[in-house]
C-alpha cells in the first residue's frame, strides 16, 4: 500500500510539471475545446440511448458520438500516448494490469446485476439499453463499443484529464464522466461513469497513459453488453 501512495504522490507531482510547463494559450485552448466537446457529446449520448432499439438509426447516432470524442480529444491537442506505449517493453504489463482492473470491475457489476433483478425501476431502463443489442447485429454493437471505449478514453482520461492536469486531474475528469453518463437517464450507467471512472482515472495517473485505461474500459464494457443480459435472465429464474 505504502508503495502505491509513493508511485501516486510521484506521478501527482510530475503531472503538477507538466502542467505548469504548458504553454498558457495551448492550456486555455485544451480547457475550451474539451468543455465545447463535453457539451456536444453528452446531448448525442442522451439522444442516442434514447432511439428505439431495433431503430437503424441508433448506429449512426453512437459513431457520431465516437467522431465527436476523437475530434475534441484530437483538437484539444492530446498526444496519443496508447501509440507511443505500445513501443515500449512495458506495454504488455499495462495491459495486462488493464484487464485485470476490467475484470475486477466487470465481477462488481455482474454481482450487483442481482440487486438490479430486483428492482424493477431499475432493471426496466438495463433491459431498454441491452435491448440494442438483442434487436440489432450483436457483432456491429459489439463494435461500436469498442470504438466508443477507445475513444472515450483518449478524450477523456486524455484530453479532459489533461485539461484539469495536476491535482484535480482524477477528480475533474471523473465527475465530468458521471455527469454526462448520468443524463443518459439510466441510473446504472450514472454509477459506472463514478465507478469506472473513477478507477481508470487512477490508473491515467499511475501509468501516465491511456493504454491501460483503454483496456479496462473495453474489459469492462464489452464483458458487461455480453454477461449482462444473461446475468439478470439466470437471476430472474432462480
């Protein structure tokens, strides 16, 4: 434990450099466009979940999402540091750590998938957003949630995070992420963006990169649009 408080307050205090290093017109631009950014995304998130499943046009709608996020992540001027990690020879333990961190996160959620049997206010909303996925082409959703988690990712653990830099880094980033999960409407949603959030932040922070970020959020989010639905069809019957 002692070692992992060390490694945060190290990475705590590189980024406080970094930060005050930034150019200050580059800073203000990255602050605007990542805010101009999370403006639009939230209101295509909104829209997008609330199309009806089997509607073709739910497709269209979270690609834009995904083009918004990339842009504002590209615009804002965040280095795509998953490219220069993946040189690097610690490249596989970060992804290794990732999906461990995933994993974790997806066993939480699975078990919590039992109170949500339970609750009929919020199973109902659960069952309208994986019914995207039993009415349209599984392999296409299961792409699209992909790309979404990458890009989630580089925009937010990335451009947004390095908006905030320094202290409020973790905390800035992971509320920001709530907030616009949350206005989805869908109460489970609202608690992954602070709990996942909040988890891949801290690794941001402790790996200094998106790789490991990345691959949690696509452990997490593919294993959840694929063990979900199942999960509250088992506990349901029994």
């Amino acid at each position: 434990m002692e070692h992992w408080r060390e490694a945060f307050a190290r990475h705590l205090q590189a980024e406080r450099s970094a930060a005050g290093a930034q150019d200050p017109s580059a800073r203000t631009r990255r602050r605007v466009v990542a805010a101009l950014t999370v403006v639009v995304a939230a209101s295509v998130l909104a829209w997008a979940l609330r199309i009806k499943p089997g509607d073709e046009l739910f497709y269209p709608a979270t690609l834009g999402l995904a083009a918004v996020l990339l842009v504002g992540a590209l615009v804002a001027g965040r280095p795509l540091r998953a490219t220069e990690e993946l040189g690097k020879r610690r490249a596989p333990r970060l992804v290794l750590v990732g999906l461990g961190v995933g994993a974790v996160l997806l066993v939480v959620f699975l078990i919590g998938a039992g109170i949500v049997a339970q609750v009929p206010a919020l199973r109902e909303p659960v069952e309208q957003l994986l019914a995207h996925a039993r009415w349209g082409s599984l392999p296409i959703v299961v792409a699209i949630t992909a790309l979404n988690g990458v890009v989630e990712e580089l925009f937010y653990r990335g451009a947004l995070y390095d908006a905030f830099g320094g202290r409020w880094a973790v905390v800035g980033s992971t509320v920001v992420y709530t907030v616009v999960t949350a206005l989805a409407g869908i109460p489970l949603l609202a608690l992954a963006g602070l709990l996942v959030g909040l988890a891949v932040a801290v690794l941001r922070r402790l790996t200094q990169g998106v790789l490991a970020p990345i691959v949690a959020h696509l452990t997490w989010s593919i294993g959840m649009l694929l063990l979900l639905g199942p999960t509250l069809e088992l506990l349901e019957m029994s």
